[in-house]
C-alpha cells in the first residue's frame, strides 16, 4: 500500500512540473508580447512625430522653387539652391511649421529656420491668420518703387513699435539687410524675402539687437528661410534627463533635483548679471522697449505673453501684466537663493522680491526698473569681484 501511494506520487509529479513550465512560458510569452508591443509604439510614435516635425526637404524644395522661377532672393539662396554648399543637419524642430535645423554653410556652423505652411502672419491689430503657401512672398508686387518699398517697412514698423522718431533709420537698417548681394539696390525678389521676414517679430528682433553680444549673428536668408549663428550654451540647471524618466519624475522632486546640480555661486551670479544686462539690451533698445514673454529655464521666446484679457472679446488685449525683469528676477529667484552668501541673502532675496513686484501700470516705471537692475548688479558682482568668476 505504501509503495502504492509512493508510486502515485511519483507520476503525479511530472504531470505538476510540466503544468509549472506551461504557465511559466506562458507568461513569459505574453509579457515578451507586452514588450514587443509597447517598443513597437514608442517607436512608431517617435518616427511619426519626426515626421511630422522635421519637414526640410519639402522647406527646401518650396524656397528653391521660389528662387530657381526669379521669385525670391537672398545671400543664402546660391548655397542652398546651386551650389548645395548650405545643407540641413540634425532637426531641432518643436512645432511643424517652425522648422528647425543644425546647419553647415561651407565651413561655417549656425541655425536654420524656416516657415511651413499654417504659420500665423503678424499683423497687429487683426486676427492670426493661417499663412498658406499659395500667396506667399506675394508683396511687394512687380512696379513696386524702392520709395514705395520703405513707405510699406515703414507703416509695418510704425504699427509693431510705435510711432517713434529713429524709425526712418530702422526701415534703412533693413534695406541695407535685404540687399543680399550688397550691389547698393534692393531687387523685386530681395524685396520680397525681406517683406516675408519682417513678419517673424523673431527675426525683426534679431536684427535690431545685431550690434548686442546676447543676440546670435545673422549669417543669411532666402525667401523667409535664414540662418544664424549658432551660439553653444549650458542650461541654467546643470542636469537633463531622457523624456521618458522626466515622464515619471514628480514636479517637486523635479525641482530639487534641479537645485542640487547647479555651478558655484559666483557662477551663477555671474550668469544672473549676464540675464539682467540682456533684459536691460531688450527693454532699452534703440528702437522701442521689447516684451519677453516666455521666461522659463528652458526657454527665453516671444510668445505665450502674460497680459490682461478681455473676457467679451475672448482674446488678449496689449495690456501687459508684468515687465521683463520682473519675470527674469521669478526666473533667478531660487536659482540664486539657494547657496547665496549668508552676508548678502537676506538683501538679495529682498531685491528680487521688490524687482518681482514690479508692474508696468506703476508710475515712473522706467526710473524705477534702472533703480533695481542696477542694485542687483552692484550687489552681485560686489560679492564676486575679487573671484575667478568676475
């Protein structure tokens, strides 16, 4: 009997190990399945993401149509289009219609961009309207006079900047940039590329702030495609993570670890006097006080401004909220707080307090904006004056 029960055993268990092994391969196979399956999506998403984003060959192939048929012209046009001594490298692109690439120009190194279709054209004072290919580089048209020309920069400035008296000389600064070729005239298609650039608040800021060191050089344009100077730089927080752990991480955490990993404090004092010095380049210009909007760590643009809203109209109004070095002092705040000197961070964090709370609706705005600037200024390279950093 008790060998029976031994024997019975004995052929049970096979039967037991080799059910264990079925599961266990099943498992196996459904959570290789589950992997195959979720790689297979991320990269689909990424290559149709790509895709979508990164559009130069059809950017190229629109310019260089326009300058093969004598539309458009440009110093950068030959290269890109002839000589194909202008080429695309890797895409930087983040929206569709703003394409975005590293660029080779001979043996130069810069940044292109170019326009794509659904671009919005910048007419202040009407709705955005979708920019289609089909009427673009359409003015000025054919028997349009030089005289004419700059009555039309004219009237485009007067209603972006204002009516100021020096911008007879900014509308000769731009014609002395849309003459390509420098031969001391400005063609129909020179013309034309320039009328197309000056719709990019981008570009046109590019080219008022060209004698400032914060502001990449122009290096050249054909049709609204142009290139710049490509200026390497380091973030304000030294440390980048790949988009799918940033994905996981908590917004807080986030921000500490940012805190952690940041240069020295005379460093990044130092890097704070050079963002007050561009604010101050920005908001004295020659040409009329520029609106940073987007201030963020990543990003210093020109869109998505902080302003009051008219809630009837359902749209922004040009009432601005905040100035510019209010919103670079909310930028700077922890960034410099955090490892301050004892001796001056009671006083520092005082004035980035008051600087925060600067408004535009304030009386004598400007006077105070000078008065706050400079005493950050005084305060910060005081402290690091005598350091390798200053």
């Amino acid at each position: 009997m008790a060998r029976s029960l031994c024997a019975g055993a004995w052929l049970r268990k096979p039967y037991y190990l080799q059910a264990r092994f079925s599961y266990m391969r099943m498992k196996y196979l459904f959570f290789s399945w589950l992997a195959v399956f979720i790689g297979s999506w991320i990269i689909y998403g990424q290559y149709s993401t790509y895709t979508e984003l990164c559009r130069g060959q059809d950017c190229k192939k629109i310019i260089c149509d326009k300058y093969k048929t004598g539309v458009i012209d440009g110093p950068a046009c030959s290269s890109l289009c002839a000589k194909e001594t202008l080429y695309f490298g890797k895409c930087l692109s983040t929206k569709p219609n703003n394409q975005m690439y590293l660029g080779v120009w001979g043996n130069l190194q810069g940044v292109v961009k170019c326009q794509m279709e659904q671009a919005p054209h910048l007419d202040f004072g009407t709705e955005l309207e979708p920019r289609k290919e089909v009427v673009l580089f359409e003015k000025p048209t054919r028997g349009t006079t030089v005289q004419k020309f700059k009555e039309m920069v004219y009237s485009l400035f007067k209603a972006k900047l204002g009516d100021q008296g020096n911008l007879s000389e900014l509308v000769n600064l731009i014609l002395s940039v849309a003459d390509g070729n420098k031969d001391g005239r400005v063609s129909l298609p020179e013309a034309k590329s320039a009328w197309a650039l000056l719709q990019l608040n981008e570009f046109l800021l590019m080219v008022i702030l060209q004698d400032k060191e914060h502001t990449p050089k122009l290096m050249g344009f054909c049709g609204d495609l142009y290139m710049m100077e490509r200026v390497d730089y380091t973030s304000l927080y030294g440390i980048s993570l790949p988009w799918v752990i940033e994905l996981f991480i908590p917004s807080g955490f986030r921000r500490t670890m940012d805190q952690l990993f940041t240069p020295s404090w005379p460093r990044k004092a130092k890097i704070a006097i050079g963002l007050l010095e561009f604010v101050e380049d920005v908001f004295h210009g020659p040409y009329g006080n520029f609106l940073m909007c987007d201030t963020s760590a990543k990003n210093l643009g020109y869109n998505d401004c902080r302003t009051s809203c008219d809630q009837s109209r359902r749209k922004c109004t040009s009432e601005v909220i905040q100035p510019n070095l209010a919103k670079a002092c909310s930028l700077l705040k922890d960034y410099l707080l955090r490892g301050a000197p004892s001796e001056i961070r009671e006083e520092l964090e005082k004035q980035l307090q008051s600087c925060i709370a600067l408004t535009v609706t304030a009386n004598q705005m400007e006077m105070e904006h000078s008065l706050i600037l400079n005493n950050l200024k005084t305060l910060l390279w005081k402290k690091i004056s005598h350091t390798n950093d200053s």
